[in-house]
C-alpha cells in the first residue's frame, strides 16, 4: 500500500532544486512565473512523501472581489507524477491545502500531452474536405494512460474548460513542437517544408543577422510587437510587462529568458524571445516589421532558436499554441500552416480543468470573467 502524500509550502530554493531535477517543467510553473504575474498572489507547494519532495506546484491565487477568497490557479501544472492510477492521492491533500488558503475553486492544466500529429498527417488532413479540425483526424500518437486521466478527473467532479476557437481561457490546449532529441541541424533542416528551407536561405543570403539583445534592447523590441500587435488585430502588453519577465526569469537562470533581434542592413526586421527550462524550450514571443517582409527575418529568427535550443541540449522546440481548425477559409489557418512547414507535430494537451468548491462564488467568479 502507497503511503499518503502531504502539501505544504515551500520555498523558492526547493522549488528551484526540484525543477532543476527534471527534464522538462513549464516556464509557468517556475517560482519567477508568480513575479511576473503581479495581479495574483503566488506561492510554491510540495507534495512529500515522508521527508522527501516528490512534487511541485506553482500556484497563482486571484482574488473574488471584495472577498478574501480565490480562485487558486495552477498554469500548466502540477508536476506532479500523472501516472499514478492513485490520483486521489496527489489531488486530494492538494485540495484541502488550496481550500484552507481560502480557494473557493481550483484550475490546473496537466502538461501532459495525449495526443499528437505528425506534420504529414496535419498537411494530408488539411487538403481532405471532410476533416476541418485535429480533433476529427486520427492522431499518430495516443496515450491511453493520460485519456485515463481525464476521465478520472471528470470522476471526480473537474470540469473541462471549454475553448473558444481552439484557445482555452487560459493556457492553449494544442501546441506545436519540433522534436530535437538525438537530431542534428541537418537533420531539423530535412524536416522542413522546402518554403522553410528556401526562406532561412534567402535570408543568409540577404544578410539577415541574428544576435542576442539584452534588457535594454526590449525597448526596441517592444516597438516592433507593438506594431505587430496593430496589423494582427491583438492588445499588447506594455514594455513593463517584458521587463518585469526579464528581470524575474533571469534572476533563476541567466539563460532562462533570451531576446533575439534579426536586423537586415540595421533595421530591425524581427524580434523573438525563448524561455528554457531544463530540456524544454519555448518561443513564448514574436514580431516583425510589415517593412522587408522579403528578407525572411521571421525564418532566420526561428532557425536561430531551434539551433540554440539544440546546442542547449533541448529536447523540444515549442512553438506555442495553435487553434485545432484545418479549414482552408479559417483566419487561424496561416499560424498552423506557418509552424506545420518547420516539420514537427501538433500536440493535444489535457486542458485546463476546475474544481468548484463553492459553486455559488465559483459561478459568480466565471461570470465576472466573462464581463472582463
């Protein structure tokens, strides 16, 4: 018999040391993650079995106005052992940790990944009529034990949040990732699409250069998102908010967060930013000049990343959230299309989930969001 597991507090040291353990473990659920996001209030949990740490979370509690009691948000997480058939184990001292904080309902999204498709699969799938989503085209990968999951927290009462247009409320549910264990660049180049190969070509060609900026480069920066941000129809976040990312990431890990600038002939043409943690790396942000368009900085730029993030011994490359439609008429289209040309896959994550605990308040809470 599995001896039970307590959740407690625990501090940024250990939190650290437990992800430095682990071979991959979501940005968002760094100890920094709760500095950047400044509107909540964080804190660092552990699970333990005995003396030992065998879990981690980062928690992000937003308060009900006018009340002291949370919504207690765990993006992209827990890290905590999924397989276990046990789940009550893990769940359950973590629900009554978060209840006696004054949660009055819990949201997490495992990052687990129970689905993925192959970027033959996907570009097959978007020139057949009859398959306008992943969701509709058979998956070359499924992991049954993590389906299992999901219906083990429906069980349980979690709810599934459901998406808008392929996004969730908060984290995406699909992403697309460029495998790079055990491939060399030659080999990530062979997977592109021969758009992608052609576009990182014209680019060395035309003299792109890509180097890496520092903090005072995200003024720069900023200005280009800003302008990506008007042409692409997005709101964009102020310059103190990347700021305030820089500072709280770098301070866990110099290499944690880089910017990257790709001029043509001094004018800046694209800027990017990766976040590593471990063996994972994520292109989180992106931009460009609707100018020199034609010098492919924006493929010079991504080039760039995948190779550091090889030379950092990065097992994945990930590209972020995409929408699940393949429908040719989508205005979503171009972003999977985009990223499907790199060669690597869509993955399908299990979701963000809610634990109502008080119904009455969690039900005024949503409705609060949604007028937001």
């Amino acid at each position: 018999m599995t001896s039970p597991l307590v959740v407690r507090s625990i501090g940024d040291a250990d939190h650290l040391a437990s992800i430095r353990s682990r071979r991959s473990v979501s940005f968002l659920q760094t100890p920094a993650w709760a500095t950047v996001k400044n509107e909540w209030r964080g804190e660092s949990i552990g699970w333990f079995d005995g003396g030992t740490l065998v879990g981690t979370g980062l928690v992000l509690y937003r308060q009900l106005p006018g009340l002291k009691r949370y919504l207690a948000y765990l993006p992209e997480g827990p890290d905590i052992d999924w397989t276990d058939r046990d789940l009550d184990r893990w769940l359950d001292p973590m629900t009554a940790h978060l209840k006696k904080a004054g949660a009055f309902g819990i949201r997490m999204g495992p990052a687990v990944i129970a689905r993925r498709w192959h970027a033959a699969t996907i570009k097959a799938a978007m020139a057949d009529d009859a398959l306008g989503t992943l969701s509709q085209t058979p998956a070359d990968d499924v992991d049954d034990a993590v389906l299992a999951v999901a219906d083990g927290l429906q069980q349980r009462g979690w709810r599934e949040i459901s998406a808008a247009d392929g996004f969730s409320a908060g984290q995406p549910k699909y992403n697309f990732q460029v495998p790079l264990a055990n491939r060399t660049e030659d080999d990530v180049l062979a997977g592109m699409n021969q758009q992608w190969r052609r576009n990182i070509k014209k680019a060395a060609k035309n003299g792109v250069e890509v180097t890496h900026g520092t903090r005072a480069d995200l003024a720069e920066f900023h200005q280009v998102y800003s302008e990506t941000a008007a042409r692409d129809g997005f709101t964009p976040r102020p310059l103190s908010y990347f700021e305030r990312m820089w500072d709280a990431l770098t301070s866990e890990d110099d290499d944690r967060l880089v910017l990257y600038l790709a001029r043509h002939e001094g004018d800046l043409v694209a800027a990017t930013t990766m976040v590593r943690v471990g063996a994972h790396a994520w292109y989180s942000y992106g931009a460009s000049t609707t100018a020199k368009r034609d010098v492919r900085g924006s493929n010079a730029i991504q080039w760039q990343m995948m190779r550091d993030a090889m030379a950092a011994g990065a097992d994945v490359y990930d590209m972020r959230g995409i929408t699940e439609t393949l429908a040719a008429d989508d205005p979503h289209i171009g972003l999977i299309q985009f990223k499907v040309g790199t060669g690597g896959e869509a993955v399908e994550y299990l979701g963000e989930w809610d634990l109502p605990l008080n119904r009455a308040l969690y039900l005024g809470f949503t409705q609060y969001l949604r007028r937001r």
